[in-house]
C-alpha cells in the first residue's frame, strides 16, 4: 500500500548548517501525501531543523547554510528563486507554543485569508465557520468569535492556530511538538483531530512522545544527532526496529 | 534603598504642596475659569489680567504639531531598528539616538536659532521664531523616546507571534503592520504619551526659538508662548500677584504632566496583562 502512496516531499542529501555545527547530515526521505509522518528523537537531533527545511522558517535564521534538495510537488523548496510566500500558504505549520495574534478570534482566522487578497464578507464568514468546524472548535467557540482569542484555553488556542492554517486552504501541515504545551485532554482532541486531517491534507509531526507518534502516525522517521538513523511504517520502527540505535531510544535506553 | 524611595515619593509630595500653596492665592483676585479660558495677560497694567489661554492653546499647539511630526519618524525608525536592519546597523544607530537624548536642550535651541529658523523663513516667510520652528525642536527632541519604546516593544513580543504570521504565507512586511506593530501599541502608546510629557515641558529650546508673544498664535506658523515659557520669561521680575499667577501656571502645567503620567501608566498596565505586549501564552 505505502509504496504506491503518492508522495509529498522528496528529499535528497540533506546538510544543514548552524554557523561551524552541522544539524543535519545527508538526509534522505520520501514523505507520503494525505498520510501522517512522525519524527522522533532525543532534544537537539534535528528533528524540528528538518520541519521547519520543508516550509523555508529555517530562512529566519541568521547563518544557515543548506545543501541537498527538497522537492515539494516537483516545486525546488530551497532554490532561493522558489516564492516563499506561496510555498508556505501550500505548506502551513503549526507550533509548539500556541500562538494566537492578540486580536480576536474571527480575525485570527481570517488573517490568512486577508493576506492572500480575499476581503468578501460572506467568504471570510464562510472560512472562518468552516476551518472552525474542521479544527473540532466551532461549537465551543461560536458565540465569541469576536472576543480576544487570548480568552481562550491553551488547547482551544492551538486548536485555533490549527483552524488559522487550515483557512489558508494547505496541502500540508507541519506541526511542532503541538500537544507538548498542553493537558492530557487537549492532547487527545488534538490527536483525534489528526486522524480527520489526514485524508485531506499531508501532516509531519515532531513528537517528543512516542506514544503520540505511535497513536498518530502512519510512518515514523527517527533521528539522531542530525542523521535519520530509521525511517518506517510506525509499526515497523515500534516493533521490529532495524537499527540498534532505534531499539535503544524506543526502549528508553537513552533520551 | 527604602530610605532613597521614601525620599523620591517626599519629594513628588513636597513639590505638589509647594506649588498648589504658592499658587492658589491667585483666586482670591482672578477665578479660575478667567485664568483658564481667558486670553488677556496684562499682569502689570492697572487693571491687571490674568489669563493664560493663550499659553495652554500655544503649549498643545506645539506638542501636537511635535508629535506630527515625531509619532510617525520615530515609530518608522523604531520598525526599522527592531525588524529590517542588520544587527550591527542597528546598534549604532541605537547608540546615536541615546547620545540625542542626552544632548543639552539649550543646543538643540543653539540648533534651532542656527538651522531650523532660517529654513522655517524660507519656506513659510515671516519672522522663522513661531510655533513651527518651536515644534520641529521637540520633534527631534521627543524622537528618542519614541524610536526607543518602539524598538524596545517590538523586540520583547514574543518570536512565535512573528513566525506564525510569516507562516501563513504573510510577507514580512504584512507582518509587520498588521500583527507585531499592533501588538505592541499599548507599549508604542505609553511611549507617546511620555515623549508628550517631555515636550509639553520643554523650555529653554522652545524659549529660543518660539517668539514667544504673549498673544493667541496666529495659525501654525505665528509667535507662540507656551505655559513654560511664560514662567521663564517673567520669573526674574514678576513680584506679588503676578508672581503668584506664575506658580498658578505651574500648577497648570504640573496637572497636564500628571494626566499625561497616568493615561501612559494605564497603557502600560494594559500592555503587560495582554499577551500581545510580550508576557506569552
């Protein structure tokens, strides 16, 4: 089945620099569209490094120096004449620290779309209800649209940072970390809305917690000390790790 | 360090009794709405007047035309510094503007007579001492201020706020205005507020280069006198109730200042219990 699988994001001979420290060595992957990818890995492995490659947020940083390609839908991602502005509207992200514009809901939400040129009413309305509804959100939050998304939960916020991507109408939604900040109830409606998400849109998920990755995902890529050390079905890399390196960290051998 | 504080609050206090008890005798001989919303100030005629809204209209009129011109330089140059400029640009150009603000304002009025008044009677005509040449003095004087609270604001909201705008596809610049500036107002507005409480008392540099005409200013370019300035210029022979109607005026400006004092504290308050102004999620 997976093989036949369409894919997302085609990368080749991945380095990534930090000034002198290498964060990524020479990773190679194919991550399946409408699927849900995990990455795994000890603090500092390269696993949020190689997120935040795939929609160019690495750009904001001072000193970085890339080699290898990342093939999005056949688009070069790092090509320094790829529009940017385009790839991340195609390639949305959501962080580990929700984090809601100090303005209110409705706006929050309609913020995407607004940049991207769309001022009807009735279509924001329209987006806003529906990305609402899709983030699992809508009924908690309908009366209030127009209160300051600051009111609410931690796990309401995230959902709304969520339902604020999904307005943008992406193909792909990176997510960091994005339960690690929250309660163990707003994690499960996260993870329970994953599993809507992904018929329609591609998800990469970094993951502190294997058991988030191996509830959610349907691949999971382990990294360590910037090198993609194994990278399989879940259940494979759970069950029948090929590498010692991954048996050692599944089995909390080490961080 | 109590010690220190008690005496700086002391201070405010001694300062406030101070000025109400040498001033308020006034209004056993004027009342206080002649004082205000009067324009007569003959304190040394026979029958003596006593009105100072002239001197309130020319304070405002300056601050305001200042503000003009400083609010939207300083909040550019602020932007600028805090998101477009390299680090080491920003550096340096952060450490000029603190030497501005330490400049002694009897120079920037030095400036004012040498630089600003000629311009101001080539391009408008007149005299080049009004209300404009006086405004563009406290403009420059007010920028620092407001570049500093601008900068300062918008590099203490927290990074998330920017990243999750930029990746939504927003271009930097759309960023910018429509999320981190926003943000940051309350921040920018206190910062406003107290570069108007610096220019609202500004004296010597205004003195030099206002006209200072005891008379209502005649538009935006017309010889001003400002509620400092009236102090100044008659302290040094002003006796009885003339003397005492320059206290008054004190007690005025002292009213506006405290006003201004609170609004920016409001502002500030607001900005640090919204998230907005930099405290997180």
């Amino acid at each position: 089945m997976m093989s036949e699988a369409e894919t997302a994001f085609s990368i080749r001979g991945l380095d990534l620099w930090y000034g002198k420290s290498q964060a990524l060595k020479s990773v190679t992957a194919d991550l399946p569209a409408r699927s849900v990818t995990a990455l795994i890995g000890p603090s500092g492995c390269g696993k949020s490094t190689f997120l935040r490659t795939l929609n160019r947020m690495n750009d904001l940083v001072g000193g970085v120096r890339i080699e290898g390609s990342v093939l999005y839908d056949g688009v070069d991602v790092l090509s320094p004449s790829t529009d940017v502005i385009d790839l991340r509207k195609r390639v949305g992200m959501v962080f580990q620290k929700p984090n809601p514009f100090p303005m209110s809901l409705y706006d929050n939400i309609a913020y995407g779309p607004r940049v991207h040129g769309v001022k009807d009413k009735a279509r924001l309305d329209d987006v806003v209800e529906s990305s609402l509804v899709r983030a699992a959100l809508f009924d908690e939050v309908k009366d209030r649209l127009h209160e300051s998304a600051l009111g609410l939960s931690g796990g309401q916020q995230q959902r709304l940072c969520i339902a604020r991507v999904l307005a943008v109408e992406p193909e792909v939604v990176l997510m960091d970390e994005p339960t690690s900040a929250l309660d163990p109830i707003s994690t499960a409606k996260i993870e329970a809305l994953l599993d809507e998400l992904k018929r329609d849109y591609t998800i990469v998920i970094v993951t502190h917690n294997m058991q988030q990755a191996g509830r959610v995902s349907d691949r999971t890529a382990f990294f360590l000390l910037g090198e993609l050390v194994e990278y399989a079905a879940t259940k494979e890399l759970f069950f029948n790790p090929a590498d010692e390196r991954t048996e050692n960290y599944i089995s909390g051998r080490f961080g | 360090m109590f010690g220190s504080a008690s005496l700086s609050v002391l201070a405010v206090l001694l300062i406030t009794v101070f000025m109400f008890r040498s001033g308020l005798p006034l209004f056993k001989v004027v009342s206080v709405a002649d004082f205000l919303f009067t324009t007569r100030w003959e304190p040394t005629a026979a029958d003596p007047g006593y009105g100072i809204l002239s001197f309130i209209v020319g304070s405002f009129l300056v601050t305001g035309l200042a503000l003009a011109i400083a609010v939207p330089t300083g909040m550019a140059v602020g932007v600028f510094l805090a998101e477009l400029s390299d680090d080491r640009s920003s550096r340096t150009i952060r450490s000029a503007v603190e030497l501005l603000a330490g400049i002694p304002s009897v120079v920037y009025g030095l400036f004012g007579i040498a630089v600003i008044t000629p311009a101001s009677r080539a391009l408008f005509g007149g005299s080049g001492y009004g209300a404009l040449s006086a405004a563009a003095i406290l403009a420059i004087m007010t920028l620092p201020t407001i570049i500093t609270v601008t900068d300062s604001s918008l590099r203490a909201l927290p990074r998330e706020l920017k990243e999750g705008s930029l990746a939504l596809g927003a271009t930097h610049w759309q960023t910018i205005y429509k999320v981190l500036v926003p943000a940051a107002r309350s921040g920018i507005i206190a910062g406003v507020i107290l570069g108007m409480g610096r220019a609202i008392g500004e004296t010597l540099a205004v003195l030099m280069v206002g006209g200072n005409a005891p008379i209502m200013p005649k538009g935006l370019n017309g010889m001003v006198r400002t509620l400092t300035m009236n102090i100044i210029t008659d302290m040094s022979y002003a006796t009885g109730d003339h003397l005492t109607s320059l206290f008054a005026t004190g007690m005025v400006l002292f009213a506006f200042i405290l006003g201004l004092n609170l609004i920016a504290r409001l502002a500030l308050k607001k900005s640090m219990t919204g998230v907005g102004g930099g405290a997180g999620a």
